[in-house]
C-alpha cells in the first residue's frame, strides 16, 4: 500500500538535538554550535522544558557591538542588544520566549511560524513544553522529494476514488514533476472543484491542472 503524506511534524522531525541549560557560558554555547553545525540551540531549563532558543544572531551582537558605549544616551533602541552583547550565561544570552511547535501540528503550521518569524528551525515540544526534537525548513521541504508515482497514487486514492467512486475509471492521473493533470469526465460536476483542492492540498504536490468536465449534454436541434 501506498504511504501517506506525512502530514505532521513528527513525521519530519530530527529528534537528536543539541541543546543547553540556563547556566551554560557563552563559549559553551558556540563550541556545541560549532560542533553539531546547527546556527541556533534550545535553553531548557528542568527536566527538559525549552525556555528560549539562542541563534548565531545574539551571539553576535558581541562582536558586532564590541566597540559602542552601551551607556552613551540615545541608544534606547539597541538596550536588549547591549544586554546581550554583555551576557556570559545562556539565561541573558536566549530570546525567549521560545517559538515552539507541538510534535502533533500539521506540516502548514510550522511552515507558517517559521515564516512569520523569519526562523530557520523550531523546537518541537510536548504539551508540558518538554523538548522532543527539532524541525527545520529542510525538513518541512522534504514532502517535495515525494516521486511523481508517489503523488499520483495518492491523488488517485485519496481524491479520485474518493469523489468518484463510479465514474472514476475514466479520469486520468498524471504527475510531472509534482504538476497534476486531472482529466475525464465525472457525474457531479459540482464535485470538480472539490477534486482540485483536495489534489493541492496533498503535500509535495506543486501544481494542479484541472480539466475534468461534467456529462456532455447532446442538444437536438429542432
């Protein structure tokens, strides 16, 4: 049988993670960056709860902000940025609240968290916030590395024997390069474009061309 889509998180997720606790210094912090070539960590604080995430970014506002006076007036703007610069320990060092995601979230979701906070990889956690793995765009990216037979199995399963059970023989499925053609003639043609949703929504796919089309009506002349 065919696999379905992953359509969840967990499904995509690295579950070995390099994270580090509140007290880590900050040479700590960028050694195990360095070494698990990963551009941002996890803070977790007890047994596991992801308290605040620290990225390549606040690290380095150290170097970056080496050279300015943190106490010259006029420097409101850029205050967390000095308090970070100055920080040694991971607790000062983290932006937190973390961005999380839940192991159980669809695929759409993290993808849309990501982007509306321009990150790169989302800690995945549980309903206590306890860390389970980690989510990266890569990862979310690799429901486009389904085949082209994988695609059109399932759009032919999960949309077309769904939709139309009795005409479904004469509708045509083909997938090139995760474009859907969809042609034939269907019953209801009230269930068409039904039919092109459910086949865009089935993850890897990149495009949907609809040509199905209702029962031809034969018109008599008179």
């Amino acid at each position: 049988m065919t696999r379905r889509t992953p359509h969840r998180v967990k499904d995509v997720m690295t579950q070995t993670v390099v994270a580090v606790g509140l007290e880590a210094r900050f040479k700590e912090v960028v050694a195990a960056m360095n070494q698990w070539q990963v551009t941002a960590v996890p803070v977790l604080e007890g047994e596991g709860r992801v308290v605040g995430v620290i990225s390549e970014a606040d690290l380095l506002l150290k170097e970056e902000l080496r050279d300015e006076d943190s106490t010259m007036i006029g420097q409101g703007k850029r205050l967390s940025d000095h308090a970070k610069a100055g920080a040694v320990t991971a607790r000062d060092l983290m932006s937190s609240p973390a961005v999380t995601v839940e192991a159980n979230a669809l695929l759409p979701q993290a993808a849309r968290l990501m982007a509306q906070h321009r990150i790169k990889r989302l800690p995945v956690v549980d309903e206590r916030g306890v860390l389970k793995g980690i989510v990266s765009r890569t990862d979310v990216l690799k429901v486009f590395l389904r085949t082209d037979d994988e695609l059109a199995d399932e759009v032919r399963q999960e949309v077309v024997d769904h939709l139309f059970p009795v005409s479904r023989r004469g509708i045509g499925v083909e997938v090139t390069q995760g474009r859907v053609t969809l042609e034939g003639e269907v019953r209801d043609a009230a269930l068409i474009p039904v039919a092109e949703r459910l086949a865009r929504a089935v993850e890897g796919v990149v495009d949907v061309r609809c040509d199905l089309r209702g029962p031809t009506t034969e018109t008599e002349n008179l």
